[in-house]
C-alpha cells in the first residue's frame, strides 16, 4: 500500500484550521451558554480531540 498524497492531506489540515478558526469567532461573538455549546459541538464534529481550554486559549491571549 503506498502512503497518501501529501497535498490533499495538508489541505485538509488548513481548511480544518480556517474553520475552526471561524467558529472561535463566533464562539466569542456568542452570548449564551445554549450558542456556545452548540459552536462547541461543531468544533467537536472537526477535531474531536480538542478540548475546551485548547480551543478558548487563542482567545484568551487575545488583545480586547
């Protein structure tokens, strides 16, 4: 079995990065717990080893 192409693999891994990139806006755009759960729950579906500190952290070293 030959390994897989680089190219695809590493453009999955950058529009997975965009993505979740895009729901850590909303994320912090959100005002209720019910949204952030639900954008949560997204970011699960994406990476489903993320956890919630590593997800919240860029924004947290974020300037206001």
């Amino acid at each position: 079995m030959s390994s897989p192409s680089r190219r695809p693999e590493i453009r999955r891994r950058r529009t997975r990065k965009e993505k979740i990139s895009v729901l850590r806006l909303r994320y912090a755009r959100s005002k209720s717990d019910a949204d952030r759960a639900q954008v949560f729950a997204r970011v699960k579906l994406l990476s489903p080893s993320i956890t919630l500190e590593q997800f919240t952290a860029p924004l947290q070293s974020r300037p206001a």
